[in-house]
C-alpha cells in the first residue's frame, strides 16, 4: 500500500499489515437507523433518537464499551425520491435548504421538508496506539544491500541495488533506481527519485518533477 503525501510517496512500516494494523487503531462504530417518515418537528424526532441511543448504549454497555452518540437525519422536500444526510441540529432545516442548493443548484424554502430517516451512530473510542521513534543517524543505507539486480524502466535496462528493508536504519538515504524487498511488500523507487527512513522507519520517497 501506497499514501500520498506533499513530498512524495510515504511506503508505512509492514505495509503490507497496514490495514490490518487500521482496525486495530479504529474507534468501535455501530449504526443504528429508523425509518420515519415525518415532518420536521422537533419533539417526535427527539422521542425516535433517544430510543435509538438508548438501545445502542445498551448493546455497548453489553460489550464493556462507553459510547458517545452522533446523530443524523436523511432528509428531503416532500415528494422527492432522494435525500440529502446532514448532521442532527435545531437549524436542520435551514441547513437542508442550503444543502440542497448546493449539490442541484436550487432550494425551495417555501416547501415542506421531510425527514425519511433518523440515524445514530454509537461511537466507542480506542486506546491510542504508542508509534515508537527511533534515534535518526546518518547513513548511506550501504550495509542494507543485499544484491544487485538487473531492472528496466522506460525500455532501458539498468543494475540497481536491491535492498533489506529490515536492514534500513532512521536517517539512512539512498537514490534510485532502487528495490527495497521485504516479508510483506516490494518498493520500487525510480530513477532519479530519492528515499529515506525516518523516525518511525516509514519509507520516504521523494518523487522527481
């Protein structure tokens, strides 16, 4: 796996666990919904949230978890066959009016607004997970090659080094053509782009303009 960053391209540690590590790091999230049907009145709509959290915190109480409620609402003008989700507030309305202008360019604050679903998600935040630092050197990443291997790019064959990512250390540099091999995943890093390992042994590559 690959993420973007202004720089270049950011290649994780384990990328190849890093959705895995994700769920580990995610808030637990439950969805609960009821479908409604009903004016914009504020006191029936109430009554339908709280039965909605007070089922969800519930089922989390059940599982050892403390929960925080977030409320939404799906909502449209009468007659619509679509709606639009806003997030729950007194000011829904106007908020669904300017909503609408937005995503079709008109609004019609003189109709009747509906509201087809009301919608709590039941948020149970996770400990935080310690991502360890590491003491940056200086380093030209040579104790990291294991081997040279013949490569192509744009039709022209080339030796580059391969290297042991496992062997990379903070603050080692080192420019491409390159591969770097490891248990999960194999990183190519082109001629004339650059790579560095920094604090959290993440894998930086400096992409060429």
């Amino acid at each position: 796996m690959r993420i973007a960053v202004d720089t270049g391209v950011l290649v994780p540690k384990f990328p190849g666990a890093l959705s895995a590590l994700g769920i580990l790091m995610s808030d637990l999230v439950k969805d609960y919904s009821r479908t409604v049907m009903l004016p914009a009145e504020m006191p029936r709509l109430e009554r339908h949230f709280r039965e909605l959290e007070q089922r969800g915190q519930r089922e989390m109480r059940a599982e050892g978890l403390r929960a925080l409620a977030v409320r939404s609402l799906d909502v449209r003008y009468r007659g619509q066959g679509y709606e639009l989700t806003l997030d729950w507030g007194r000011d829904f309305v106007k908020q669904f009016h300017a909503a609408h202008r937005r995503r079709y360019g008109y609004a019609d604050p003189a109709r009747a607004v509906e509201v087809v679903n009301v919608r709590v998600r039941m948020v149970a935040a996770t400990e935080p997970v310690p991502m360890p630092r590491r003491r940056v050197t200086t380093g030209d990443s040579r104790q990291a090659v294991v081997k040279r291997r013949r490569v192509v790019f744009e039709g022209r064959a080339v030796k580059a080094p391969l290297y042991q990512r496992e062997l990379l250390r903070p603050g080692d540099t080192f420019a491409g053509p390159a591969i770097v091999a490891e248990y999960s995943a194999t990183t190519v890093v082109p001629p004339g782009c650059r790579a560095r390992m920094d604090v959290h042994e993440n894998l930086v590559i400096e992409v060429s303009k």
